[in-house]
C-alpha cells in the first residue's frame, strides 16, 4: 500500500528510499513533540469531561426515578439534583478549557510545521539549477510549495487530532459503558466495527477518487495557465475558438469525475447519519427489555444513551483520516521529492576552496581558460573539446550558426552547469575550486533572453546590489566605481544612486525612461511585458553592468537595439570594462571589428580563432558568412 | 502560549544571520512587493448571491427539489428522540414491552430512510452545483479570452489563474454543498424550537435564554475570525505572487546571488501568514469551545429546571430526556452556522472577484454586422494613425504609409520608437487612438475580430513556445494542417534538421516556454508555425534577430518562395534583412520620418543612412568600392 502511493512518474519524480521519506516526516513531528505530547493531554481531559457529563444525567435520572417511586424525600433529592446540574456546568466550563487549549497545542504546529516546509522549500529551490527547472513544470512546483504543503499540514494536525480523539474517546466510553454493564457493552459496539470498516473503505474510495478529481483539475489549471501565458500567440494566430473547445472538454470531464466522488461522498453522509443513531437503536432493542426485567436502571439507561451517542463523532472523524492520511503522505514525498534533491553544482570543500585574486583597478583581470572541455545536456554532446584562453581584459566574441553551442558554452563560466570533462579557469583559479556565490558575484551576465521581475525599472536596474549590499554571506561589497569615465576633479567613489543614473545613460536608456511619466519608478508588469524588446534588453545590460563585474558575458544581448544604440553601448562598455574581460555572443558583424578575438563555433566546436581580418584573411566559414551578408548588401545597392 | 522556544528551532542554523539582513533592508524592493493588493468593489452580498442564481437557474428543478428534501430529513431525524421518549415513557417506565417493536420499528426505519433521502438529496444538489459551476468556469474562460492584450500587461497571470480555479472551487463549496446544508440546519433548528415549545414551553424558554448569549459569543468571534481570514487571505496571494515569480525568474535571482535575499523576503512574507493563522485558530478554537460549552450548560440546565418539573409531574421523564437529545442535534447545526457562514461569507467574496472579472467590459470593439471580409491580396493603409498606451504619452504620432498588395514594407528605427506598437495596432491588440487603419478600404474595425486576424500569420519578438510537442507548436494543434504543409515549412527554415536530431521527432518534448531550445531554434519553430498557417499578411517582428546570417538568407528565400504573393511587414534591426524590401519605413519617436526603398533611402542621406553607415563599418573597410556607389 505504501509503494502506490508515492508520486507519478515526471520530469520532478526522484527516488528516494521509503525509510528516508518516513524519517524526514518523522522528524518534523518530533521537532514539535512537546506541543503534540501536551495536545494529546488536553485531548485526554477534554474527553473525561464527555464522557462524564451522562454520567451525572444517568444520576438526575436515577433520583428522578426514585422520586417517581417515591422512595427517599423530596427535599434532599431536589438539593441533589442541583448540584447534578452544578456538577454538568462545571465540567462543560472545564471542558471547554482544554477544548481550546486541545485545538490550539495541535493546531500551533501544524502551521509551525507548515511555515519550516515552505522555507525549507524555498531554500532548497534557490540552490537548484537550471538542469532542475528547465524540465519542471512551473505550475507543478508551485503546487507542490502551496497545496502540498498544505495537505501536510493537515496531515500532521488533522491526523494527530482525530486519531489520538478517537482512541481516547473510544477507551474512555467503553471504560465508562463497561462500568454500567459489560453485556450491554458489547452488543451496543457490535455493529460499530462494521460501521467502521464501512467507513473506512469509503474513506479509501474517497481518497481514490480524489485523486482522479485533483489530477482533472490540475490538467484544468495547466491549460489556464498556458493559455494566460502564451496569450499574445492565442490571439493573433486568432485560435481561441479552438482553445475553448479544449477547455470545455476538460470541464465536461472534470463534471464527470466530480459526480463519481459525490456518489461516494453521499454513501459517506448517509453513513453518518446511521452510525448517529444506530448506538441509541441498539439500546432500545436490548435496554429496554432489561430495564423492564430490572437488570438496568432507567438511570444506567439513558446514561449509556449518552455514550453511544458521544462515541459517533470520533468513529465518523475516521471517515476523512483516510483521505487525510494518504494525501498527505502522496503530498510529502513530492515536498521530498524537492527536498531530498542534491543541488548538481555545489561549493567546494572548504581545504580545497580557493579565492580569486581581488579586483584591483589598473590591473588587467578576468583570464578565462577552458581546456578540453565537453559538455551535453543529456546523452547529445553539445560542446567538444573547446580549449581556449581568453586574456585578462580583452573583448572577444563568439559566433556561429543558431544551436552551435554559444550560449551553452558561457553558461558553463557561470556554472549553471557543469562541463562533463575538462576544466574551466578564471585568472588561474578552476571554477569548481570557487565558491559558487563568489563566482557569481564576479560576473555580469545579460542573457539572451531578457528577464524582468514585475517591480519598478529601478529595482530592476539594481537587482543585483542587494545581495552586495545586504547578504553577509557574500564576501564582495557593492562596487563604488563610476561608470562613465569620471572628470580630472570628480569624486571616483560614488553613491548607488549616481551609478544607477549613469548605468542609464550607459545602457542608452535615458531616452526611453525619460519618455515615462514615472520615469525610473515605472513598474514593468510581468517579465517586462510593457517595455520594447530593446527596453528590455538595455534594462537588463544595466542590471548587470551595475555589480562592475570581472568578466561581462553579453549573449546576443543587443540583438534588439538598433545600431545606433549599440555603437554608443559599446563605446561605453570600452571605459567600464577597460580592465575586464568582455565576452560578446551575437549574430551581427558591425561590432567584429573592435573585439580582440573572435572564435567561431561550429556545431559544438571551435573551427577559427582570429581577429575580423585575419578570419577573413584566412578564409572559412567566418568568410563565408560575412560575405554573405556583404553579398546581400550588394545585391540590394 | 509562552514556549516560544519552539518556534526559534526553525530553519537551519547556518542562516542565522538573516534576521539581521531584515532590519537593513528597506521596504518594497521584495519580489512581489508591487503586487496590488485587490481592492474589493461594494458589491452588495445580496447583488452577488442574485447574480449567482444565474448560473443555478437552468437547474432550479433539481435544486428546488433537494430544498423540498430538507424538511423530510431533518423530520426523520427529529423523529428519533421523539421515539426515544414514547420508548420511555409508554414502555420502559410502566414495565410493558408489548408493543415497544412497532416504536423500535420506527427508530430503525426512521435511520434507513433518513439515511437514503440524504443520499439522494446530496447527490442531486451536486449534480446541480457542479453543472453550476462547469458552467461558471466555461464563461470565465472564454469571457478571459475576449479580453484585448492590454488587460493582459495590467493583470498578472497568477491573479487570472487565483479567478479561475481558487475562486470558483470556493464558490464550489458553497454552489453544491453550503447554500443547502445551511438551509437544512436552519430547518432543523426551527424544527427542534417547534418541537421543544410545543412539549413544554416553560422548559424549552430555559432552555433557550442561552440563545442569546450564544448569539453574542458567535458574532464576537465571528468578528475577529473574518479579520484574521481576510489577513491570511491577502499573505497567501503575496506568498504565492512572490514563489511564483521567484520559480520563473531562479536563474535570473541566482545569477545576481540573490537567493538569500529573496529568501528572507519570502520568510518575512511566510512568517505573516503564518501568525494570521495563528491567530484564527485562537479564535476559532474559542468559538468552537465556547459552543460546545453552551451546549453542556444548557443541558446542565435542563437538568437543573426540567427534574422539578418532572418531580411536580408537570412532565414526564421521557419528556426530559428527548429535551437533552433535542438539545445535542440543536447546538451541531448553531456550531456548524457559524462555520457554513465563514465558508459563505468567503463564497461571496470570491463571487465578487470572479463577477468583477466577469464586469470588466474593456473589449477590443466589435461590430454587430461585421464586413465580409475583401478580396486578397490586401492593401492596407495606415491613416494618420496616433496611439498611447497610458494618456499622453503618445508612441506613434500622425503615422501614414500604405502597403500595396504583395508589397514587402520594412519599419525601421530606434528601440522604443514604436515599431512593433504599429504591430499591435495592425492585428488589433489595440485600438488606434486617431486616425484609421484600412484594408482594402475598409476600416478594420467593421471586420470580425477573429475571422481577420486568421488572415494573419506573426512572429512576435517575444517567442512564445509552450510544453508540447515540435509538431504542437508549429501547427497550434490544428488538425487541419497536412503532414505536408508541415513538412514543407519544416524544411524551408531548417526545423526539420533539428527534429531529425531528436530521438521523438516531431513528438519531441518541447519544455515550458521552450527551455530545452537555443534562442534562434525558437525563432525557427515560431517562423515554421507562421508559414503553415498560410497566410494572407505575414507579420516579423525581429523575427530573426537571434539567428545567424545563413539561416537567415534560408528564412528570407523560404519567406520569397513560400509567400511570394502574400503582404508583409517586416520589422528589423539587423538591416541586411530588409533591404530587399518594396518600401522601407523610419521611424523614429513614433513619426515616420524617412520612406522608400533601399536605394533612394541611402541616397537621401538621413538617419537610414547613418544606421546603414554603421552597421556596415566594417564592411566598408573591406569592399569599400562596391558600396560607395
Ligand atoms: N504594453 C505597454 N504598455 C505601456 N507602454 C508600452 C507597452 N508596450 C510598449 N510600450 C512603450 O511604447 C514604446 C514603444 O514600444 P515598442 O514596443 O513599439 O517599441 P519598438 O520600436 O518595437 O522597440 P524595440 O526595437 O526595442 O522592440 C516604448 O517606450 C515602450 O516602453
Ligand atoms: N536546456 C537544454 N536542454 C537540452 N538541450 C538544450 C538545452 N539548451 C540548449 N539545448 C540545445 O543545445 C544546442 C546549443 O544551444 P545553445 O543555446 O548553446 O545555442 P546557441 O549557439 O546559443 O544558439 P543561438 O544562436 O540560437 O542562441 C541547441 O541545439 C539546443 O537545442
Ligand atoms: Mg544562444
Ligand atoms: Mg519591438
């Protein structure tokens, strides 16, 4: 039964042994064990108090009898009758008492369990990699942070709860019935193991069926949220008649699976209603008899009434353990699923750990070496033996043909991967010796595909100073070095807010942010969907020229800006990383000339190195290409 | 509770030094931190529920009946004391057991049949509910889909995805389940009132003065516990907008090493939440204590009055004991009011977002009585168009230019200046602000929205790729399109090289957004989607910015080959690629400021030229004869 349970196959599913799974569940049970134990204490006292309240209304009874027979005196059964009544008072101010200190002790670490999870979570997804997330679903990882969260909060409060209740009321009432009468006992519980298995295999089919009904429902949100996101290809290939088509069958089927689950749910209501009634029923078939035949007291009677009555809550409560139980198993092994998962690119061990030799200005920074290296994402290799050496403060470029291998091979100086054989240095030290979060906090990297986070311009631009300025785990501090080349008498240090303003400037940003009537509070909406293409871009360029980075890695990143743009982009970037290393990824030929090397990749290796006339000179597939695009031009003139 | 220790084991120890990052961070730089909090309209409750019972209407029948129900059950189950005491005081008391069978009988048939009208009444209501509810979510989808782009740019996604599941399954609690068990309580607690007066007023009146303690308590708490809901409501979207932008944004936030950072946002986020919830449990579990509490005293009660009632004979014990039994089945219904009112209370709410969702007429315009639309090829005319996507700030001023049929028109200019808004104006995205836009002489507004913007096939700048297959995306899972359109396309710009590549073909999983794809591959597949399409107006934008040279010149012949009679309009930067163009358009700061062809452009001299000039520094150099012409 346990191995079902565990989730389906997907890019997210990852083995991890049955034991392991059981032994983390375990320890955020234990870690708040006292609030449990003392739950389980208050659940103890809330009971006694249920079960004692017929206790005395079986004794009101009982004088009430005697009165009716007329056995002791009037006065004196009155006077006790009082305190019957006073006795019930007490118990259900007592009871109330540990009723809500009961909820509470178990409730409190439900959610305190609940708030570890999702840090643990979050701090386990920010040290994954992109080989983690490329192939996972967005949707499917935020549901597991919330929903399956949830349901294991449930689980550990809801589960504890009603299980611990429903021991204790079923010790204390049979206790209690036993007390009065031993044989009554056991013919009143006869048909509650029945119930009860009843119950539970409905609980079961509900929990199957559930299942059925959240995976419909999942398939209902993926297509939602596909069709939001992909909204702008929606409408102008004009396909919404057919996406709502699609979406309707998945409703209808939705519809469907929801009405086997009510079929189930109503079997379990009506449950219910029986296992309600079914104990007092009992009672009138073989009570009475007895009280008739003076075996049972009228009192004892209607006091066992009372008992049954209060044992039907905790057996129905079984109902929805079961659902309870085993969701809230599936949802943990997903949550470890995600937890259990070793980051692929990890710091080294602290005696091999090596620093890079610190940025000083006047000295030439950012050798970048790779020696043989190869790199494949799965079994296809994409990168071959790339050997190369890349001098401290030059530019250089990488071209080549879509898919030859540029983008994947600077994403390997960034280790968001690793390379499968050889090594890749920064000014001598291998990457692999770095500390990962130092190594990051040395580059400045624009990708090929701009990103923003829907806050304003500002905070964008200036993304990556907070961790400078506020994470005491990262060594660098943020940089005060200007980025336009600074006056004979002006200040070289300079506040985060001077350099964001010139990172505009040298981004070529000026224009556009002056154009805003909010200017550089301007908010971008998701991913920057209300910027130009280029807007983006630059945005990004600056975001990444404001951390003064040792090695500048622009993938294509100005294939959105006009020429223009770029030329005085560029001229810029000549003063900021006049010491560092650029490395330029692009399609367009205007830029090759400046650049002190360029190596041109083909299908995963490098087949030239040189400047623009010497590749030229050489011949090849550099040749080729630029004359191409010349060839065009002439065509046209 | 004072162990607060408890709460410091938290985390694990080697960030300890987070809290001190809190207190230097200032506000509003979180991820997430611009979400808006949604203001709620003033939509009246009762305005909400009305509008609700639309969508019950088609199955009021069947909801009309299961109302018709609840008197039955809760009669059937009000029975059961009643026969407990007839049992006692007809019985058991005097000693005669002939004829107790037919009140046992009773008993038992009372729980058989209560138990199956139960069934059926749920069933049926749920059948009606959900039937509400696929209904609901049908026309939110499609309502969604009618929305122009622009709603789009100002409304997260995570908020439409919140509408359009969490919403509705809230209001699936109440739709198939809430409004009717309410009903049904309420039912049964009128009926236990009846039933109580009518066997003795006196005892069911001391009964009773609990009442309005109860009502007081419950609305005390109620109070409070709305508050702490409608606080954890407004932590869990923030928690879940800044997850969600964290997950999709990861590589971005570890690039600039911000993930402790982002994490503590998160933590202090989370922390919020989960205090909130705290605080409701306190409430509730009072509330839920203080209930059942009444309960018992109530009982207490009865004891208390009811016994000198018996030892006066003003009523007899069988009496007394259903009052005690009457009184558990009252105080689970006022318990479960409470509870069911909450679980309405947050029904409407979501009907209110989901009804504002349903309110928001913003609708890119349509005519009653669409033009067919003309005849291909088309001509298209932009006429003094003007356009702002907030007042004011205008991005296109006064632009005029035409495209004749078959004509190859190129736009370039400055980033920003608005090229790829006259896009978004052409394909209606957005509506012109001045000014018109013709095809064929006609207004394009008069045409209907989706039959026209069929006749077009685009390549957006932003490449849209999602989780599927090759074939998916290109053909949109058109089953229309033939193997061979798809083929051909495929090979004309070298797509059918990289499914060859793969082991699935053209079944190869492409990831979300396309991931697993380099840049310029994505552009290629969106540029095979736009050739199968086949379409009457091709739309680029950049639509090969990140592509080589080579696979380019192949785009451009395939585009020539494949399209040689279509309209289409050509946005570039990289100016080799258009300058084969039939006409060629600068723009800058929104106003064309320069047109023509290649030639004429660069003999004008102007910032055509210029651009020119640069982007052929090199080439200059190298072959400078043959430009210099
Ligand atoms: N959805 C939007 N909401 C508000 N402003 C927008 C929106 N989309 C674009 N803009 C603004 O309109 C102006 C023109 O943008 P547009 O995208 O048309 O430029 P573009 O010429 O295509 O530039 P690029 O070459 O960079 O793609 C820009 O200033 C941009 O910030
Ligand atoms: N995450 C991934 N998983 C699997 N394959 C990938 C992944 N990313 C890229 N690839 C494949 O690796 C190859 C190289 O991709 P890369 O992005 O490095 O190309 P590129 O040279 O940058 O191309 P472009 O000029 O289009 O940007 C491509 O064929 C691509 O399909
Ligand atoms: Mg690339
Ligand atoms: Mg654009």
């Amino acid at each position: 039964m346990t191995h079902d349970d565990s989730s389906d196959e997907g890019p997210l599913s990852l083995d991890v042994p049955l034991e392991e799974r059981r032994r983390k569940m375990r320890s955020y049970f234990w870690r708040y064990k006292w609030w449990f134990l003392l739950g389980a204490v208050f659940l103890v006292l809330t009971n006694l108090q249920k079960f004692t309240i017929p206790v005395y209304i079986g004794y009101a009874v009982e004088l009430m009898q005697q009165a009716a027979e007329g056995e002791s005196e009037l006065e004196l059964l009155r006077a006790n009758l009082v305190w019957a009544a006073i006795a019930v008072v007490l118990l259900a101010i007592g009871g109330a008492i540990a009723r809500i200190l009961s909820r509470i002790t178990i409730f409190n670490p439900g959610r305190y369990i609940e708030f570890d999870i999702r840090n643990e979570l979050y701090e386990k997804l920010a040290d994954l990699t992109p080989a983690f997330y490329d192939p996972a679903p967005t949707g499917d990882l935020t549901s597991r942070v919330t929903n399956d969260v949830k349901s294991v909060r449930v689980f550990y409060a809801l589960t504890y709860l009603h299980v611990i209740n429903t021991a204790v009321a079923y010790a204390i009432g049979i206790w209690r019935m036993a007390q009065v009468d031993l044989q009554l006992t056991l013919m009143c519980l006869l048909p509650y193991p029945f119930l009860l298995g009843g119950i539970l295999w409905l609980g079961q089919a509900l929990f199957y069926q559930t299942k059925v009904v959240q995976s419909q429902l999942s398939e209902i949100s993926t297509k939602i949220q596909e069709n939001l996101s992909g909204v702008s290809m929606v409408k102008a290939y004009a396909i919404q008649d057919r996406e709502i088509d699609l979406f309707s069958d998945l409703n209808e089927e939705f519809f469907e699976e929801k009405m086997h689950y009510a079929v189930l749910q109503g079997g379990l209501q009506a449950l219910v209603g029986i296992v309600a009634a079914v104990g007092t029923f009992i009672l009138l078939v073989v009570g009475s008899s007895q009280v008739v035949g003076g075996e049972l007291s009228l009192g004892a009677f209607v006091e066992f009434n009372g008992y049954v009555v209060a044992l039907a809550f905790p057996t129905i409560s079984m109902g929805w353990i079961f659902s309870i139980w085993h969701r809230g198993r599936a949802a943990f092994d997903r949550i470890v699923e995600i937890l259990a998962r070793e980051p692929e690119i990890e710091d080294p061990d602290p005696e091999d750990q090596l620093d890079l030799p610190p940025l000083e200005s006047g000295r030439s920074l950012g050798r970048v070496e790779m020696d043989d290296v190869t790199f494949g994402y799965d079994d296809e290799t994409i990168l071959e033996n790339i050997d190369l050496e890349i001098p401290a403060g030059s530019t250089v470029a990488f071209v080549g043909k879509t898919g030859s291998g540029k983008s994947t091979l600077v994403e390997l100086l960034t280790r968001l991967y690793d390379p499968d054989e050889g090594e890749v240095r920064i000014d001598g030290t291998p990457i692999e010796r770095l500390p990962v979060r130092q190594l990051r906090s040395e580059l400045g990297f624009v990708p090929q595909e701009p990103l923003l986070f829907s806050m304003t311009v500002r905070q964008n631009i200036r993304f990556g100073l907070d961790a400078l300025d506020y994470d005491d785990t990262v060594e660098r501090q943020a940089p005060t070095t200007p980025l336009i080349q600074p006056g004979p008498d002006a200040p070289r240090e300079l506040s985060q807010e001077e350099r964001i303003e010139q990172a505009v400037d040298v981004a070529g940003l000026r224009p556009d942010i002056d154009s805003f009537s909010d200017g550089l509070e301007t908010i971008v909406g998701e991913r920057g969907v209300t910027l130009s293409g280029g807007q983006k871009q630059r945005v990004t360029l600056a975001r990444a020229l404001l951390v003064d980075p040792r090695i500048l890695i622009l993938d294509d990143a100005l294939s959105s800006v006009d020429t223009q743009t770029e030329q005085v982009i560029l001229d810029h970037l000549d003063y900021i990383m006049r010491d560092r290393t650029s490395i330029i990824l692009t399609h367009r030929f205007n830029a090759l000339d400046r650049v002190d090397c360029i190596y041109v990749l083909d299908e995963g290796r490098i087949v030239q190195t040189g400047t623009h006339d010497e590749l030229i000179e050489a011949g090849g597939v550099y040749e080729e290409m630029y004359r191409r695009q010349e060839l065009e031009e002439d065509l046209d003139t | 509770m004072t162990t607060s220790d408890d709460q410091t084991t938290t985390g694990d120890d080697s960030r300890g030094d987070s809290s001190e990052t809190d207190e230097e961070r200032p506000d509003g730089v979180a991820i997430g931190s611009n979400f808006k909090e949604e203001r709620l309209g003033d939509m009246k409750d009762w305005t909400i529920i009305k509008r609700l019972w639309r969508f019950m209407r088609p199955y009021r029948v069947t909801f009309l009946f299961c109302l018709l129900l609840l008197p039955v059950i809760s009669g059937l189950e009000l029975l059961q004391p009643h026969l407990l005491q007839i049992a006692i005081d007809n019985y058991i008391t005097p000693g005669e057991l002939e004829g107790i069978g037919l009140v046992i009988g009773a008993f038992g048939g009372a729980i058989v049949m209560r138990a199956g009208i139960q069934f059926l009444q749920h069933y049926l209501m749920q059948r009606a509910g959900q039937n509400a509810l696929v209904d609901l979510r049908q026309e939110l989808f499609e309502h969604v889909q009618d929305r122009p782009l622009g709603f789009f740019h100002d409304t997260p996604v995570g908020r439409l995805m919140a509408r359009m599941t969490t919403d509705v399954k809230s209001l699936q609690n109440a739709l198939s389940s809430g409004i009717i068990t309410m009903a049904g309580d309420l039912i049964m607690l009128t009926g236990i009132v009846v039933i109580l007066l009518y066997k003795s007023w006196r005892l069911a009146l001391v009964s009773f003065t609990v009442l309005p303690f109860l009502i007081a308590i419950t609305a005390f708490f109620r109070h409070y516990l709305r508050e702490a809901f409608r606080e954890v409501r407004t932590k869990v979207a923030r928690l879940y907008a800044h997850l969600q932008e964290s997950i999709t944004g990861m590589e971005i936030i570890q690039l600039f090493v911000r993930e402790h950072v982002s994490a503590d946002e998160y933590r202090d986020i989370n922390e919020e939440y989960r205090d909130a919830n705290l605080r409701s449990i306190r409430y509730d579990a009072m509330l839920y204590a203080i209930v059942e509490a009444i309960g018992s005293i109530t009982i207490g009660a009865i004891i208390w009055y009811g016994s000198g009632q018996v030892l006066d004979g003003l009523i007899t014990l069988g009496v007394l004991v259903a009052f005690i039994e009457y009184m558990k089945k009252f105080f689970v219904p006022i318990r479960d009011l409470a509870e069911k009112y909450n679980q309405l209370q947050s029904a409407i709410a979501s009907g209110e977002r989901i009804f504002q969702l349903l309110d928001n007429e913003q609708k890119v315009p349509e005519v009653d009585s669409p033009a067919p639309l003309p005849e291909r090829p088309f001509r298209i005319e932009f006429n003094n168009v003007w356009f702002a996507y907030n007042d004011d700030e205008w991005v296109l001023r006064d632009v005029d230019f035409e495209m004749a049929p078959g004509e190859r028109v190129a736009l370039v200019g400055h980033t920003g200046a608005g090229k790829s808004t006259i896009i978004n104006l052409l394909m209606r995205f957005y509506d012109v602000d001045r000014g018109e836009i013709l095809v064929n002489g006609t207004d394009i507004r008069e045409f209907d929205l989706q039959a026209y913007r069929s006749t077009f096939a685009v390549v957006l700048q932003d490449v849209f790729l999602f989780e599927g297959t090759i074939r998916e995306n290109i053909t949109l899972r058109d089953d229309t399109i033939d193997e061979e359109t798809l083929h051909r396309a495929a090979e004309a710009v070298h797509v059918d090289e990289l499914v060859e590549r793969y082991e699935g073909g053209w079944e190869h999983g492409v990831e979300e957004r396309g991931a697993n794809l380099s840049s310029g591959e994505k552009q290629l597949v969106s540029f095979a989607r736009a050739l199968v399409h086949q379409p009457e107006v091709l739309v680029l934008d950049e639509a090969t910015a990140s592509v080589d040279a080579d696979t380019e010149a192949l785009l451009q012949d395939a585009v020539e080959t494949l399209l040689s009679q279509q309209t289409s309009l050509v946005i570039a930067h990289r100016l080799s690629t258009i300058e084969s163009s039939d006409r060629i358009l600068v723009l800058d700061d929104g106003e064309i400021i320069e047109r023509g062809t290649h030639g004429e452009l660069i003999e004008l001299g102007g910032h055509y030229e210029t651009l020119h000039e640069l982007q052929y520094a090199t080439s200059s150099e190298t072959s400078e004869p043959k430009v210099a012409e």
